[in-house]
C-alpha cells in the first residue's frame, strides 16, 4: 500500500525545491567560505568572555564568522527564528530576523530539517545563555529531499541504523563519538608501533593461496590472468617473507576477509593488525601488548580502567599468564594429554555436552573445549599460553614439552584480542606441518584448515631469524575500548543480507 504521507512530504520539499530554484537561487552551490566550525566559534567566544570581563554584547559581535552545517531545529516566531546548526565539530545557534536579513529571510519558507545551510554573522549570547550566530546573510547548501525518520532523535531501529548509516550518524551524536574513537584508537596504535621502530607495510589482498589462519575464504577469479584467487585471511606469511628480505620490524593495519558467519563478535571483513619483530620470542610480544593496550586506552579514554557490559576492564600491566592445558582441566575436568587422538577427546568431549560434528579434528574440539568452558572465565585481560601443536601450524615447538607450542592468546571480556607465535622457522618442520594440515583437510573436508605455500616454504630456505609475532583484531578492541557490545556498532557498514527489492513473503521463500 502506497505511504501517502511519505509522498505526501517528499512533494512538499520538491515544491520547495521548485520556488528556490525559480527565485534564481542554485540550491547546490558548489562552494561556501566557512571560517570556523561550530566548536571552534563557540570556545573562541568564551575565550574572549573569559579575557574581557568588561565585554558587552556589542563588542563581542564585531567579529564576524561564517559556519555552515545542517539544521537540526526550526523555531519560528513570526519576523525571527531560531536554527541549531550541527557540522562534525557540534551544534551551534543561529538567530535569523526579518528586519535584519530583508528579502533574504524568505528563505526561510523554503528550508527544512537536514538541508545544509552556511550563515555569516556576529556571535552573541541569547538571555538564555546559548552562544548564537546573530545572522547578517544565510545560503542554502544543499536541500535535502528526503525528510529524517520520524523518530530521527534518537534513532533506534538497528536495521535503518546499520543498513542507513548516514543516517544513524544524523540522529545519534553518540555514535559519530564512537567513531570518531574509532579512528583516534587505530592513530594509537600506528603512534605505539612507529615509535617501537616498527615500518608499516602493505601487502597483496588477492593472493593465490589463502593461508596464515584457520579460515575458509572467499573466492574470485583474475580474467587477464585467467586464475583463481583469494581474498587474503591474514597477512602473516607476507609479512614474514618481509622478515626473511632483511626487515627487522614490519607491521601492516589493514582488511583481511574470512568466509564465515555473523554475529556479535563476528564480521566476514574485518581490521586486523599483524605485527613481525626479528630476534624477539611469544615472551617479548607479550609485554609489547600489555605496554600498547595500556597506552591505547589511556589516550583515549583518559584511564587504564574501561567500563564494558557489567565490567570494569583493567589494562594495568601486568595481565595474568595462565597454562591453556591447566585452565582447560580447572574449568571442564579434561586434561588433553590423556586423550592424544582425535576419537579418543572426540568421547570424552560428548559426555560433557559439547555440541561435535561429524568430523572433528583434535585440534578444533580443543578450540571447542577452549570457547565453551574457559573464555567466558576470562574477563579480565589475561594471556593463555601454551597450545598444542594441533592447533598451530606456524608456531615454533616449546622446548621441554612435546606436543606444545609456544603461542599465547590475549583475552578481555571473554573474547579473543590478541594471538602471538614464536615463530616457526625451520623449513623442514614448517613443511611437515603444512602436510599434516592438508591431510586433515582431505580427512575431514574441512575447508577452514591452513593451507601449504610452497612460495612461503622457499622462502623460509633463504633463512628467517628467530622472530615474534602477533595478530590483534581491532575491531574487537574498539568494542572493547568504546563499550560497545556488538561489532556492528564499531562498523561503519556491516556486512547485512541485500534487499532486492521483494516483498517479505518472497524473501523468506529465497
């Protein structure tokens, strides 16, 4: 059924639209001089109150200031009104009158709420307090033609939100916040790495081979080259490549992409910080990151201390280090060694409930076991370490424990941040691990299973010194560092099922 009152205002603004354009006024001009932001007109004006006690309202108009934004409130009153502008910087008032403005202020019945406006006038301070541009010229930047949701402050439909983000950032000033520590946390972490003496470094993201992680990934095909390729899961065995030609620190922030579900934690495109440091072990990265997080979060939100769900999260250093064999056995009554084989753990793991599949490798019923009884323990930033073999393809043996690696996960809030190797780097060991890889592969037909790069074995022939490294999913921090719950609220466009324009019933056929 049509919404007649949708159409209803989307004809009353291109009737507005209309008059603008036929009283010779461009409603998208292509430039506005603006001068100052909203915040930055506001602080200098109460600078020059706090400086000159003795100021009166006159002599705080003289200066004149040009601020542009979108209108964000309407009061009219007969021959004045009043508009809160808001730009990226904040809100600010502007005070339009009839006596002052002339034919110009007939502008007025040709704007809505979300046009973009620019305004030119003196700062004063209303009897009400608000610091207020006293309006000598006005110009409409661009007309919107499509009115904000009814309910736009405060918008709180997540499908709009997520699917409409410049609309969620229209109505929730919050979530621009977010945002915005978004991007100051992510300059944190290039700041912390730069001054460590660490070079940033881009590598490909379609590669023939899909390996560096326990993922199933996405697939295209290069025409000129007639040639499957992958989207990257990691950036790990470039950037260990990099270590190999002579670079001593390398780290690269970018995009890696794993064809797998959704949900809280979860997104299939994700920001992932790989870091590669040459004569450092699992030991030397582990203080790394308890000194970057540190940092991080004090920059950013001013304490070590950040507030998440229920919890406080405390990234003081130093963070707890904990065996991943003894907390498995504290925490489900298992202890792995006793069960060597993938039948045996296969068993034991269903007489505590755990939910297997047909095919189980030792390796992933140990992720199971570590996801269903001992991650939600982990609260506070804590390092587990240790991991078996089975699950660690490119990480170096633990000397004195057959079977064991030297691997840590950093955890926060039950979930995975951080995981580190000491390096593997032996090519022969390397290749047999990539054998057995493949041989789980075809044995369980398990696609998330690394995958062998002869490249990257030839590569380790050449010579790689001992070398630590580290992945951080970043998106995971900054829900962690901006108490955000779900992933989808530190994404500016989650990935979400396309509309195609059916009706529902067709869609649930689909």
């Amino acid at each position: 059924m049509p919404d007649n009152r949708e159409d209803g205002l989307l004809g009353s603004r291109q009737a507005k639209l209309d008059r603008l354009r036929e009283r010779g006024i461009d409603p998208y001009p292509p430039r506005f001089n603006r001068t100052a932001t909203a915040s930055d007109a506001i602080a200098a004006f109460e600078l020059l109150e706090g400086n000159d006690s003795s100021a009166t309202d006159s002599d705080l108009n003289t200066a004149e200031v040009a601020l542009a934004g979108r209108i964000t409130s309407m009061r009219v009153m007969g021959r004045a009104a009043f508009l809160d502008v808001r730009d990226g910087s904040g809100v600010i008032q502007a005070l339009l009158r009839e006596n002052v403005l002339g034919a110009e202020y007939e502008i007025l019945k040709d704007l809505d709420l979300g046009d973009f406006i620019g305004v030119n006038g003196g700062l004063i301070r209303t009897r009400t307090g608000q610091v207020t541009v006293d309006t000598q010229k006005i110009a409409i930047l661009s007309k919107g033609m499509r009115p904000l949701p009814e309910k736009w402050h405060g918008l709180r439909d997540t499908e709009i939100r997520y699917r409409q983000r410049y609309l969620d950032l229209i109505a929730n000033p919050d979530v621009m916040t977010t945002f915005s520590q978004r991007g100051r946390i992510i300059g944190g972490i290039r700041r912390f790495l730069d001054g460590r003496g660490f070079l940033e470094v881009d590598t490909p993201i379609m590669v023939p081979v899909a390996a560096g992680a326990h993922a199933r990934p996405f697939v295209t095909h290069h025409n000129a080259l007639d040639q499957q390729l992958y989207l990257r899961i990691a950036t790990e065995l470039y950037l260990k490549r990099l270590i190999v030609g002579g670079f001593d620190k390398v780290y690269e922030l970018g995009r890696v992409f794993r064809n797998e579900g959704i949900d809280q934690d979860h997104n299939p495109e994700f920001t992932l910080l790989e870091s590669y440091e040459a004569y450092a072990d699992y030991n030397d990265v582990m203080t790394m990151v308890e000194e970057l997080l540190s940092t991080v979060a004090q920059d950013v939100r001013g304490a070590m201390q950040v507030p998440f769900g229920e919890h406080l999260i405390d990234f003081t250093p130093p963070w707890p280090r904990l065996q991943l064999r003894e907390e498995l056995q504290r925490h489900s009554g298992i202890d792995i060694d006793e069960f060597p084989d993938d039948a045996s753990l296969t068993k034991r793991a269903a007489q505590l409930g755990l939910e297997i599949g047909p095919r189980e490798s030792r390796g992933r019923l140990i992720d199971k076991l570590l996801s269903t009884f001992v991650e939600p323990h982990l609260i506070q930033p804590t390092f587990l370490l240790d991991y078996p073999e089975d699950m660690s393809p490119l990480a170096k043996a633990k000397p004195g424990c057959p079977g064991y690696v030297e691997r840590f996960e950093a955890y926060a809030a039950g979930m995975e941040i951080a995981n580190s190797y000491t390096e593997l780097n032996d090519p022969a060991v390397q290749r047999e691990r990539f054998e057995a890889q493949e041989s789980i592969r075809q044995m369980y037909q398990d696609d998330e299973v690394d995958r062998k790069d002869e490249d990257f074995l030839l590569s380790l022939e050449y010579g790689m010194p001992p070398t630590g490294g580290l992945g951080m999913g970043i998106d995971r921090l900054i829900m962690l560092l901006t108490g955000q719950t779900s992933i989808r609220d530190i994404l500016f466009f989650p990935q979400m099922r396309t509309i195609r324009g059916t009706s529902e019933k067709e869609e649930a056929e689909e």
